[in-house]
C-alpha cells in the first residue's frame, strides 16, 4: 500500500483510495478503450513511464505492479 503525501502524484492510483489495485487497472483500461475518460488531475497518475501519454504501455506496467510481477513502479510520487 502507497502512502499519500500532500503536493505529489501517487502514480498509480487513479480513485485515490491510497492503494494501487485492480479497480485502477480498471479505470485504466476503460480509459483507453475510450469509456469514462480521465480527467488531466488523474492521467497525470498513470503516465507510468512518463512520455507524455496513455497508452498500452503505461496500462502493461500497471498490469505487472498489480498482478505482483514487479514490485516498484518506474516512477515515483
């Protein structure tokens, strides 16, 4: 589980619930699949190899920090 700190990006977690999990994932994916856009506040958490945009990749981290086949991700908040 993350922690919040005031003023930085907790990448990774889209609802703000202080955990990085599959409802993130989630959001991530119906994101890219063009259903419930994200805000710029919350796409700013998931341009997780920070270029500049949303894409596959950044939801292929997520992924793997989700499922435990990493345990960091890229960037930090």
């Amino acid at each position: 589980m993350m922690h919040l700190i005031p003023n930085t990006i907790n990448y990774g977690d889209l609802n703000r619930d202080r955990s990085i999990d599959s409802i993130d994932l989630a959001m991530l994916r119906m994101h890219l699949l063009g259903f419930n856009m994200l805000t710029d506040d919350k796409a700013a958490v998931v341009d997780l190899n920070l270029d500049g945009s949303i894409n596959a990749i950044d939801f292929a981290i997520l992924r793997k920090y989700v499922l435990g086949m990493t345990k960091e991700l890229p960037v930090k908040g």
